[in-house]
C-alpha cells in the first residue's frame, strides 16, 4: 500500500475514533501523536488537521449536496470519508481530484457497505464538478 494511501486510512482511524466517541478531534489527534508507534505520517496529520480547519464548510457542503442523506444519518464512517475527499479536492493542490475520489471509494469499499462506494464516488463527484464555484 502507498504511504500516503496508508496516511489517509490512519487521518481516517483517528476522524472515525473522534466522531463515534464524541471526542474533540484536535485532542484526538494530540493523543494520537503522543502515543502512536510507529509516529503518525506528515501527511496523516496535515490531513486530520485540514479537516478540523474547514470542517464548518466541509459539513455544510455535505449537508447541502448529499441527496436524501443527512450528516447525521451517514455511517459514521463514510461521514469520515467523504470529510477528508472533500478537504483533499478543496484544499490540497497537491492531490489530483481523480485521486481523491478513488482513495475515498477505496476506502469505503474496505471498510464500509457494499453501496458506501457508490455514494461516496457520487458525492465527492458532484463537490468537483461544482468545485469552480465553491469558494473555501
């Protein structure tokens, strides 16, 4: 597995732990930090911070674009999923969109339903094709 495909499912270990719990993420990532072995990648952190940044816009685009789906009623983990897709095809330059999606529907083909890949494609698809007008 890449490292920075192995990043994204450790920013989603620590989103996922944080969201079931009711924990503060930012507290959920210090403690993360402090007693991971091996130490969190640069780039699990930058993710798992970027979502706590945006995570106001994140959530209301999910809210706004999810179709017959509320933030609420989401597993919990593809919830998580599509955060940290929304926040790479957003705010990471750096990461293709098209690689985004594909990490994100991964992702929620191993660990979610058999249907999670589906939504999770769908939704992020419509944040890119409407990613000209979203301003961050």
């Amino acid at each position: 597995m890449p490292a920075r495909s192995r990043a994204r499912k450790r920013a989603l270990d620590i989103l996922y732990e944080s969201d079931v719990r009711g924990l503060g993420l930012g507290a959920t990532l210090a403690h993360r930090m402090a007693t991971s072995e091996p130490p969190l990648n640069e780039y699990t952190v930058a993710l798992v911070e970027g979502v706590i940044a945006h995570r106001q816009r994140i959530d209301e685009l999910i809210s706004t674009y999810s179709e017959s789906w509320t933030l609420e009623r989401m597993p919990a983990i593809d919830r998580n999923i599509i955060r940290a897709g929304i926040y790479e095809v957003l705010y990471r330059d750096d990461i293709p969109d098209p690689v985004a999606l594909d990490e994100a529907a991964s992702l929620a083909g191993e660990l979610s339903t058999d249907e999670s890949p589906t939504f999770v494609n769908g939704l992020l698809s419509r944040i890119v094709s409407l990613k000209p007008s979203l301003s961050g």
